[in-house]
C-alpha cells in the first residue's frame, strides 16, 4: 500500500523488562525511554511493520478527540457483561433453582395425594409409583440430552438424569428401611441392590467422563455400605469402592473422587468398627479383630498406590503430599483406636514396622516421583517419627538414650550424604531427645550410669566431628550454628554425669580438669567450638565451689582442694594469653583471662579469709595483693595483677575497721602501707623503665599510683595518732616531715615537698589544737618549729630543688614565728610570772628582728614587730595596773631597751634597711 505524503511509518517493539507491545514512529527508533507498561528503561528497536496511519483532520480530532474510543468501546463491553451475568443466571441458576422448585412442588403433591389417594395403596403400590416417578424423571434428562444439540440444554438434562438416578436409589432405600413402604425384607439384598445401583451410576459416569456424578455415585454407596450392617459388608464395600476410586484416579484423574473416597472410607470403618447400632464402644476382642485390621491394611495400601499411579494435575506437589499424608494419619488413628483396649504392650512394634514402611516408602518416592520432592519428605519425616516414637515406647532410661543417640548418627551421616533437610532436622531431633532422656536416667553414683553418660556424649562428640568436617570451609565465624549444637548437647550429658558421680566437695575439680582437657583438645580435634564452649566448665566449677563451700556454709575442704582448683583456673587463663590456634575476637580472648583472674581472687577470698585472724588477715591480704601484682607483672597476666588490687581494698577496709574498732597489734595495719607504698613506687619505677608504654595505659596507673601514695599518707597518719603516745607524736611527725623534705630535695621531686607539708602542716595542727592531752611545753616540740624555719631557709637557699612561690616561705615564717611565740608563751607561764612574760615577748621580738636582718628576710622582721607591739600593748594594758612596782619598772625597762636598740639599728643602719625593703 503507497502511503501518502501526510501519514506517519510507526513500528513496534517489546519492552525489556516486562515483554509490553510499544508502538513508535520510526524516526524514534533507537531511542531510549521509559516503558508505558512497566515504567523501566527500555530501546526502541524492532522490525519495522509499518502500520498506516490516516491522516485526521484537526477539526475532527479536536471535536472528538479521546472521547470516540470510549464511546464505542464502552457499550460493547457494558453488553457483553450484562450478557454474561444473564447467561450465567439462565443457564446455571434458573436450571436448578426450577428443580428445588418443582421438588418442592412435588412434596406438596405427594402430601395432597397421600392423604387423598396414596395411603390407601400398599407399600407395594406406593414403591411402584416412586419407581414410576423415579424413572420417569431419569428418562426425561436420557431422553433430552439426546435430542438437545446445544451444550446449555444439554447441561438441563444433566441435572434431570442425576436427579433420576438419586431418585431410584432413594426409593429402593426406603423399600427397606422405611417402615410404611417397606417389601424388601433382607438387609443383604437392599444392600445389593443399592450397590448394583450405585455401580450403575459409576459407569453412566466413566461413559460421560463427568466426575460429578462420578462423586455423587460413589457418595450414595458409601452411604449404602454404612448403613447396611451385616457382617463384613461394610468392609468389602468399602475395599470395592476404595479400588474403584483408585481406579478412576488412575483412568480418569479424578482427585476430588479420591480424597472424597479417602474420607468416607476411614470414616465408614470407624462407624462399623465403633458403633454398635445405638452407643459407641471399643473394639471388643475376637476374630472379627484382625480381619478389620486387614482390611484397613488394604484401604491404606489402595490408597497408597494411588499416591505413586496417579499422574493428575490436581493431585501433583503439595497436593499429593497432603493426600498421603491423610492416608497414613487415618491409617495410624484407626489402627491404634482399634488396638486401644484390646493389645497392650505392641504399640512400639507397631510404630517401628509401620515408621520403617513409610521409610522404605520415602525411598521409592525418591525414585518414582523424582520431580516432587515434597512426597518423599512428607514419607520420610512421617516414618522418622514413627520410628523413634517406637524407641521410646520400647526402651527407656539410658538404654533409650544411647539408641536415640545412634539414630541421631545415622539420620545425620545420611542427610549430609543426600543433602536432605528432613534427615538432617531428624538428626537434631533425635540427639536433644537422647541427651534428656539421659539426664533424667542418671542415678547418683551408678557406674554403669557413668559409663553410658559417657558413651553418649561421645556420641554427640562424633555428631560435632561429622558437622564440623562440613561445616569447616563453609563460614569463618567463631561459633559455628552446627557444631556448637551438639557441643552443648554432649557438655550437657557429661556434666550431669559428673555431678552425679563426684562428692561435692570434689565436683568443682573434676569439673575443671574436664574443662582444661576440652581445652586443650583443639591441638587433637581441630574444632574450635569444643574448646570455647568448654570454657563454660571452669567457671562453673567456681560457682560450684562457691556455692558449696562459701553460700551453704560447709567445712572447708583440705588445702589442697582450693590450691588445685587455683592452679587449673591459672592454666587455663595461661593458656588464653599464649595460644596461637585459635583466633577468637580480641574481647574473647580478654573475657577469659578477666573472668579466671576473677576467679582466682574470688577463691583466695573466701578461701582464706574463714581461715585467718582477724589481724593477720589484714596483713595477709596486704600480702597477697603485692604477691598477685607481682606475679602478673612477671607473667604479664594483666587481669590478675588488676584484680589482685581488690586485696588491697580489703586491707584498706579492714585498717579502717580494726582500727577504729579492735586496735590490733602494732605492726599488722603497717601492712598496707607498706604495700600501697611498694606497688605505688613499682609503678612508677616501671614507667621509667618502660618509656615506650602506651599512653592509654600509662596514665590511668599513675594516677592510680599516685592515690595509694596518698592513701598510705593518711594511713599512716592515723597509725601515728594511734599507736605513738601523744606527747611523741608532734616531734615524730615532724621528722617525717624533714625526711619527706630530704627526699624531695634529692629526687628533685614536687610531690614529695607536699608531702614533707602534710606531715608538718599535722604536726602543727596538734601542737596548736587545744584539745590535745598530751603536755604543751614538750622541748622536742620546739625542735619542730625549728625544723620548720630551716626547711624554709634550705628552700630559700636551694631554690632549683626546692620550687616554691614567695607566699609559701612567708607562710612558712608565720606560722613557725607564731609557733615559736606560743610555745614560749605556755613557757613563761607554766614557770615565770607576768613579768618574765612581757620580757620574753620583747626578747623574742629582738631575736625575730635580728634573724630578718641577717637572713634579710623581710617577713622575720614584721613578725618580729608585731610581737613586740603585742608586747607593748600589755605593758599598757596589763602590766601598768597589775604587776607590782618593781616588776612594773622591770617591764618598761626591758621594753624600752629593746625599742631603743631597734631604734638605733634603724638608725645606723639605714641606708641598708632601705636596700632590703
């Protein structure tokens, strides 16, 4: 066709993504867009098929536009949906609801002509004109779907002809078993007519191909064979029946024929099995016993040929599964409700046959039904249960235990070797159900107990070799899901042998010996899941014997139990900081070492602590917190010299306490100030011999050294204030004082200086404190404010290793001056009168004066005036009105003489004064 100038070439293409049809001029091909359909990326690029387009007119397209489509489209669909909703109606709905219309009609008629005409025949005319009715109506639909050559009407006289065949055997039903009506006398033929009948049905059906009247036949001869209760009749029927279903599934694929022959063949069983004419009961014993097993044998296995013979869609996957499923669980329920009062002591034979034939099933599926996985492992979980249900019925204790334990070998050696889950999942089952009956079959102190505990761990141990040698190259992770499954499960059983094969005094090492041999069997296994989850072992033998000994309060064993435990817990924690095999997290290997060190304090502890004094226990504790640091210095076990510390804690607590309570002998609380002391000068001396040590460690343990030093201050302190009589303890802490000053001057060292300050600053707070017992005029008390002067004076002089600021040597001067004046003050007062008091001030005042004109120390000099203006201003005040004459004129004298001689040096001396002020 010649297109003309105006139309347009389009062409199609198919989208990438979705498959969508796309239309497109041809002058776009080649481009990339976004699908109409699906909204992706996709080319235009296909085949051209040219598609002509006519030119429009933009009027018209203007006046009609989108609008023109739709209203074509519209109606025709509106039409054709209104078409299907009438025909639906007529053909389908009219057909039947005009059926139970004319039924209804009929009962109507028949109750008219019952009570007219009808009652007054005999039952044999009455079943007469129910034949006549019945046939008459089944001739009708035979009748008309001869002559109907439409598909609609034929589908009418479907529904006649079913209604005509219910009707025949609905009549010859009740010729029987309805009183008014009844001819048929023998049970035995009614029911053989009724399933010579039914039978007819069945083939009217296979000769139409129509599974519904298929199913409506077989229905009616179920119903037949129920209700006709005469011997074995029901069970032959059923059997016939359940062949015809299979038959009709296999010929015809009729699904929904065979689980409806499913059904209602188990349930006409139950019925004739359970149900006595008027009450259920059960099976009674007897030869009719095992003759309905037998045939409930064979519906099952009719119906298990099926499940391999059937090739119909609707009976394929999920569908098949669930059929022989429902087979096997009617078969399971029925036989052992027949067997519930009757056999005693068989259901374990019955569950070990039964769950090894539907193994054997499982694998037949595997071949035969290669393409549906689903019916092989629906057989095969179903025949795992049933077998291990069968061990447990059987055996018990232990004895079950280990056989559950070898089932769980096999299942999985087996699911790894065919990759099957089913398999693989029975495996796990089975090993959890082994370990728990183990559990609860242990006995407190049986040797063969221990033995089978025993084995069966192993057992599981052999289950964690076969996942580990899958499972190695698979993940990396640390605990792997498989191994660490049957890990615990064999940890599990052998400590539950252990605990009841062990006193409880010894539990907790055996049960740490294990754990060190769990441990170190990744040299010799190689799975690593063996040795961490071991671990669990240790420290549960320290809860155990914490629990035994220190919370229930039992006697403490001999001292070799705990020494055995502590030296098993340190080789464990060795081992963590040393191997090389395993390569767990950083905070793993951290965990464990923290977590034994822990251990091993907590031992020493609450080992050791009933054991000793009170007073040796402070001193002990002392010692092994420098003993515990020590040795983890020296073994670089970290943990341990860290946690040794809390002894040091203790030692504290308990110098608080004892002293303030007990007051024990003198040298024990010098213990821990002996060991704050010690590791406060290790640490810092291990710095310096460790200057590459990383900040992030360095810093907090000096910090932490620099509060023990403190710490063994104030304690030592406080065992001054008790334990040195209180007249020797201002001049004792004064000389500790001066040896601290030493040392800061030798090392150089600021800290030292505070030190030295603290001790005297208490030396002089007690020589002040009025409240002090001991005697105030002490002459080696002086000694103390003179220690003091020359510290400041050594300080003045070395000011490179003494750094102080110009405040602090005045402070220093006061306070040492004022010191001086106090203690000659009490002095004078204990031994002189007033007089010799004033005097002595103005003395004092002329020493002080004399001192800061030689050490040119500005400070000597104002508190040497101010001492003597105090002076000055008791003569005033005091000495003019109470002294007496003689003493009065002593005092102005002994004042103005030293006024006067400090006039004159000031005087003289002038220009000099001036150069030091």
């Amino acid at each position: 066709m010649r297109l003309a100038p105006a139309e347009k070439s389009f062409l199609k293409s198919v989208c990438k993504s979705c498959g969508g049809h796309i239309e497109f001029p041809a002058d776009a091909a080649g481009t990339d867009i976004l699908c109409p359909h699906c909204g992706q990326s996709t080319t235009l690029a296909a085949a051209p098929v040219p598609i002509p387009v006519p030119p429009v007119a933009p009027i018209a397209a203007a006046s009609s536009g989108a609008r023109a489509p739709h209203a074509i489209s519209s109606p025709a669909r509106s039409a054709s949906a209104e078409r299907s909703f009438e025909m639906r109606l007529g053909t389908y709905w009219l057909v039947r609801i005009g059926i139970v219309m004319v039924l209804t009609v009929l009962v109507f008629f028949g109750n008219l002509a019952y009570h007219n005409y009808i009652r007054h025949l005999g039952p044999l005319g009455k079943v007469v004109l129910l034949y006549i009715a019945s046939f008459g109506l089944l001739g009708a639909g035979w009748w008309w779907q001869r002559q109907a050559a439409k598909a609609s009407l034929k589908n009418y006289a479907q529904v006649l002809f079913a209604g005509g065949l219910a009707a025949v055997y609905f009549t010859t039903y009740a010729a029987h078993h309805l009183e008014p009506i009844q001819i048929i006398q023998s049970p035995v033929l009614d029911g053989l007519l009724l399933l010579a009948w039914a039978g007819f049905m069945v083939w009217v059906a296979d000769r139409k191909k129509s599974e519904v009247l298929a199913l409506f036949a077989v229905c009616l001869a179920y119903y037949t064979s129920i209700i006709t209760r005469v011997g074995s009749f029901t069970l032959y029927s059923n059997l016939l029946l359940t062949a015809a279903a299979v038959f009709f599934l296999v010929r015809n694929r009729w699904a929904a024929l065979s689980f409806a022959s499913l059904a209602a063949t188990y349930a006409a069983y139950v019925f004739w099995r359970f149900f006595n004419g008027s009450e259920w009961e059960w099976a009674p014993p007897g030869p009719s016993l095992w003759r309905g097993s037998y045939f409930l044998m064979s519906y099952w296995l009719l119906f298990t040929a099926a499940v391999f013979l059937s090739k119909a869609e609707k009976l394929v996957r999920e569908n098949r599964a669930g059929f022989l499923t429902l087979n096997n669980g009617a078969f399971f329920t029925s036989f052992l409700l027949t067997m519930w009062q009757v056999h005693h002591g068989g259901f374990w034979k019955f569950s070990l046959i039964y769950g090894s034939a539907l193994l054997g099933l499982a694998e037949l599926a595997r071949r035969v039904l290669a393409n549906e996985p689903l019916a092989k492992n629906s057989y095969l979980t179903q025949g795992l249960l049933l077998v291990t249900v069968g061990f447990i019925a059987k055996f018990t204790g232990l004895k079950l235990a280990l056989i559950l334990a070898v089932e769980s070998i096999v299942l999985l050696t087996a699911g790894q070797h065919r990759k099957n889950l089913i398999l693989v999942t029975g495996a796990y089952i089975a090993a959890a159900l082994a370990v728990g009956w183990g559990m609860n079959g242990m006995e407190q102190f049986d040797r063969p107990g221990l033995w089978l505990g025993m084995g069966l761990g192993a057992l599981m141990l052999w289950n964690v070799l076969l996942v580990h040698r899958q499972a190695a190259s698979a993940t990396q992770v640390m605990l792997r899901p498989q191994p660490s499954y049957f890990t615990v499960l064999a940890l599990l059983i052998w400590l539950v042998a252990t605990y009841d094969n062990t006193s409880r005094a010894n539990f907790p090492l055996v049960l740490a010996a294990e754990g060190v041999l769990l441990t170190v069997s990744i040299y010799l296994l190689r799975v690593p899941e063996i040795t961490l989850l071991g671990q669990g072992y240790a420290a549960l033998a320290q809860l155990a014997w914490l629990f035994h000994f220190a919370i229930e309060g039992r006697p403490l064993p001999a001292w070799w139990n705990p020494v055995v435990l502590i030296v098993l817990t340190l080789a464990l924690g060795h081992w963590w900081q040393k191997q090389k095999v395993l390569a767990p997290t950083a905070q793993v290997g951290s965990f464990c070492q923290g977590l034994y060190a822990l251990a091993i304090v907590g031992l020493l502890y609450f080992w050791l602590s009933p054991k000793v004094a009170a007073a040796d226990w402070l001193a002990l504790t002392s010692l092994l917190a420098v003993g515990l640091t020590a040795y983890g210095v020296v073994t670089r076990a970290w943990f341990l010299a860290a946690f040794g510390q809390f002894f040091l804690v203790v030692s504290a607590a308990q110098f608080v306490w004892q002293l303030g309570q007990a007051k024990p002998h003198w040298h024990f609380p010098l213990a821990p100030i002996a060991a704050l002391s010690l590791l406060s000068f290790a640490t810092a001396q291990w710095f310096k011999r460790h200057p590459d040590a990383s900040e992030r460690v360095r810093a907090p343990l000096l910090q932490l050294a620099l509060l023990y030093r403190w710490t063994a201050l104030v304690m030592s302190i406080w065992w001054v204030c008790e334990y040195i009589p209180a007249r020797e303890r201002i001049w004792l802490f004064s000389l500790l004082g001066l040896w601290a000053f030493l040392w800061a001057g030798w090392q150089r060292n600021r800290e030292a200086l505070l030190m030295s300050g603290a001790y005297t600053a208490t030396a002089l707070a007690l020589f002040w404190l009025p409240l002090l017992e001991a005697p105030k005029v002490y002459w080696p008390n002086l000694v103390v404010i003179v220690i003091l002067l020359a510290q400041r004076q050594t300080a003045r002089r070395l000011p490179d290793r003494y750094p102080m600021d110009d405040s602090v040597h005045a402070a220093a001067i006061i306070t040492g001056g004022l010191s001086l004046w106090l203690f000659l003050s009490r002095w004078v007062l204990e031994t002189a009168s007033g007089f010799y008091l004033t005097a002595s001030w103005s003395a004092l005042a002329l020493v002080l004066f004399a001192c800061g004109m030689v050490l040119r120390e500005r400070m000597y000099r104002w508190l040497g005036l101010t001492i003597l203006a105090c002076a000055l201003g008791r003569v005033v005040i005091f000495d003019v009105w109470k002294l007496e004459t003689l003493y009065r004129i002593l005092s102005f004298m002994a004042l103005g003489v030293v006024l006067l001689v400090l006039g004159f040096i000031y005087n003289k001396y002038q220009e000099k004064t001036r150069e030091w002020l």
